[in-house]
C-alpha cells in the first residue's frame, strides 16, 4: 500500500530556481536520483570529503594514543551496530546531488563540522564494543547498566551536569552507551581543555575514566576482531524517495491539537485582512530555526517539533491571520516562548496540553 499524500510528495514537485535548460537539466537529475534504487547507484567513500574526514578521525584517535581504527561504510543513517566497532555513514553524504534531496526533504544536510562530531561519537561506540568496555565493573559504576532498555523518547534534564554537551538534545542522557560515546567524542576532540571546561562538574568523572582507560588499553589490540557492517547501501533495495518516505513515517507524530491554542495564535497575530502578510509566512520563515534550536534545548524529538510546527502552520492558515512586517520580530518570539513552552509540556507529560 503507496503511504499517504504528503508534505514529502507536494516537495517532490518543487524545481530548482534556475532558468530554462539549466533548470530542465536539473530536475531531471532530481528525478533519476529519487528513483533510483540506492544498491544501484554505486555509492562509495572513496574520493568523497568523507574519505578526508574520516582520515581526520583517525589521525585524532592515533594522537591520543590509539591504535585501533574502526572500519567506516556507507548505510542508511549515522549508527555503530550493537556490539560491532564499525561505524555507518548516511548515504546522502557522498554525493552532491542526494545533498540537495536531504536538505530539501530532510531538514538538512550535516555541516563539515558535525559530521567530525558525529564520527567521533560513533568511533566511541566503536571503542566500547572493540574493548568490551561495558562489560567492566568500572564502566558500569562509571556510566550505568548497559542492558537498560534503550529508548527513543527519553526525558532529560536539561543543563545537567553530570553529563558531558556534545550533540544537541542532551544526547548523552538518552542511555548509558551514549553517555560513554559523547564522553569520548569530548575527550577525542582536539583543542578542548575538558578539565577546565567540566571544573566542578560531575561529567568530570566520566572524563577522567576515559583518559586512564584509553592511556592503559589504547595501544593494545581490540578484543572484539569482528567488522561486519550492519546495513550497507548495497544491500538497500529501495530507492531514494522511498527512504524519505520511510523516514517521514518513522518520525511522524500525530497531534490532536484541534483548536486549542487559536486564541494564543490570535494574541501574536492580526485578524483577517488587518496586515498585509499571512502570519503563516512568518511560522515557514522560523521554522528550521525554531526546529533546530527548540530541539537541541528541551531534548524534544525534532518528529514532535515538526508536528506541532506544522500544526500551528496550518491554524494560522485556516484563521485568515496576517502580520504587518513591522511587528515581525516581536512576533517571532512570541512564536519561540509558545513552542518552547508546549515542547516542554510535552517532554515531561507526552502531550502538548492538558484538555
């Protein structure tokens, strides 16, 4: 069954802003790229910028002393399979064309610096399952109980510091395994006095025991020798679009907000024909902004995020509000208190309100 009409499909549409046989040209290549089936487009790191950040990481891990280089391959999303120390790169990053298709139907693409973030997080699983960290009395006193069920929808406490500030949305709380690899990831980057910065903090610890392990372990070899990946691009039998399908049904969640914050939305913007911009204008304009940064601050799932800016999208719409682009700045953050204060509602009650 084809999944339902949506956001993604009306995108689909959309054509680059060049003109004529430029413009032709590349929407026919945007074309071919999401059709395609991803195992057919010969996908490779070789001779891509990967291929030079990659090298990057293992000059920083050779710097620290580190011996042992885990194996990248291309798949699906960022990830380390449980238990094997090898790290998957998104596919999108090794070609210039699925770039624009991920930051059209994405969200966007990763910057050059947090690709490097994010392959040193994966390279700290890659350090726990190589050397069975998690299996030591030390780490476990140290970062908790591994085999705690891992979950998506996790509630952290913001600004706590008992963990370290490395990827957005407090991702060293979401479990124990994280909390290592974002330790490591800290430790692991260059130019970054993490004893001063984490003075005082209880993440202090957490840094300490990756120095002294990595100064007795990390010239010897790994106990785990298996380099298997998980999910490469050669075993994706799906094509491009329907990746992004997929993911857009992975991330969806639905709101049942109905009218309920209409007479906030008619508080920040004016009645029908009273301004001479939509006010829904102003919501499209923010919302990557407020999706990012209202994210990366409550730990609210950016599928959350996105549904309930979306929401507010279309009552806006429906409403016939408008705003005069004077009064543009103020209602942008009026806009931002309102979406911080229902993500975190939502955060710690699963709903964005109570009836």
């Amino acid at each position: 069954m084809q999944p339902p009409q949506s956001d993604l499909l009306v995108m689909r549409e959309k054509h680059p802003t060049e003109h004529g046989e430029g413009r032709g040209k590349l929407s026919s290549q945007r074309e071919a790229l999401l059709q395609a089936r991803i195992k057919d487009l010969s996908l490779r790191l070789a001779g891509t910028p990967l291929e030079r950040h990659i090298a990057q990481l293992h000059a920083e891990l050779e710097a620290k002393g580190i011996s042992f280089k885990p194996q990248c391959y291309l798949s699906d999303e960022w990830g380390c399979p449980s238990g094997v120390p090898v790290i998957g790169l998104p596919f999108y990053l090794a070609d210039p064309g699925l770039h624009s298709i991920e930051a059209e139907l994405g969200g966007g693409v990763e910057s050059e610096a947090e690709i490097l973030m994010y392959l040193r997080h994966e390279a700290g699983h890659a350090i726990n399952y190589a050397y069975r960290l998690y299996e030591t009395d030390e780490w476990l006193r140290v970062f908790g109980d591994y085999s705690r069920p891992y979950r998506d929808n996790y509630k952290p406490q913001p600004f706590s510091r008992r963990y370290v500030l490395h990827i957005s949305g407090w991702y060293a709380q979401k479990h124990p395994d994280e909390d290592f690899a974002e330790t490591f990831a800290v430790w692991l980057t260059p130019n970054i006095d993490w004893r001063k910065q984490y003075q005082g903090w209880g993440a202090l610890r957490k840094l300490q025991y990756v120095e002294e392990t990595m100064a007795r372990l990390g010239r010897k070899p790994p106990l785990v020798q298996l380099a298997e990946p998980d999910f490469t691009t050669e075993e994706m039998e799906g094509t491009v679009l329907d990746h992004y399908r997929q993911r857009e049904l992975d991330e969806k969640v639905d709101v049942e907000l109905r009218n309920a914050f209409d007479h906030i939305l008619a508080d920040i913007f004016y009645g029908p024909g009273e301004a001479p911009v939509r006010a829904e204008t102003l919501i499209q304009a923010e919302r990557q902004r407020l999706l990012s940064s209202v994210s990366q601050y409550s730990g609210v799932s950016r599928g959350a995020v996105r549904a309930l800016l979306d929401h507010l999208a279309e009552r806006t719409a429906a409403l016939g509000l408008t705003l005069h682009p004077d009064d543009s700045r103020e209602a942008a953050v009026q806009l931002t208190s309102l979406v911080t204060v229902l993500a975190m509602n939502y955060l710690y009650t699963d709903r964005f309100f109570e009836d």
